[in-house]
C-alpha cells in the first residue's frame, strides 16, 4: 500500500541510518503542502510531491556550507539527488524509508512538526 501525503504532512523524522550505517542528527519534516525540509549537513526546503509510492522534491533549495562531521558533508549531494530523481517511500510502524537502487536513509517519527 502506498504511502499518502496525510501520513507525512505535519510530521518530523530524525535520520537514523544511511545504506546501513548509523547516523545522528539530521531530520527531515512535512510541512502544508508537502514542503519538505529539514537537514543533513546542510539545510534544504523544497517541494514534495508523492505519486505511486514515489516522493520527488522539486525546487529544492540548499544552503552551501562545508560541515565540521564529514560524513554528513557527504550525504549532501546523494539527498539531493534522491529527491531529484526520486525515491521509492515506505512508512512502517513509525520507520520511514526513501530508498533509490544507490541510496537507502531510514528515518524515525520524532513528533509532530508544528
């Protein structure tokens, strides 16, 4: 079953894993509209668009910052592309999960965004 916008919208996620690999800190939220925003190394807002189980982020804006941890400078770019081009979205028992054939990110619920 497809994830809906309304399971999305208004709610926050906190990044818990990259391809396997723990990482702490960056977050993700749904805001009116499926704006998108949140953090990785650097922040971002864009605007999001879910169809057949695939969330897209258009018009995406990102601050250009090099950051002090080098692995979240990394994921900049494989974020940027993951919205581009587009992920396949999963959100079970409160794990969200954008998945393409090169990048996997597990995000968790963290609260309602308001």
């Amino acid at each position: 079953m497809s994830v809906k916008r309304e399971q999305l919208e208004h709610h926050r996620f906190v990044l818990e894993s990259v391809n396997g690999k723990t990482v702490t800190g960056p977050e993700l939220s749904f805001g009116e509209d499926m704006t998108v925003s949140g953090k990785m190394c650097n922040q971002f807002t864009g605007e999001g668009k879910l169809s057949d189980g695939e969330l897209k982020v258009k018009n995406l804006a990102m601050t250009r910052m090099m950051c002090a941890d080098p692995q979240l400078n990394a994921l900049d770019g494989p974020l940027s592309e993951l919205f581009s081009k587009g992920a396949q979205v999963d959100l079970t028992a409160n794990q969200l999960t954008l998945a393409t054939a090169e990048t996997t990110l597990m995000y968790k619920l963290a609260d309602l965004a308001h």
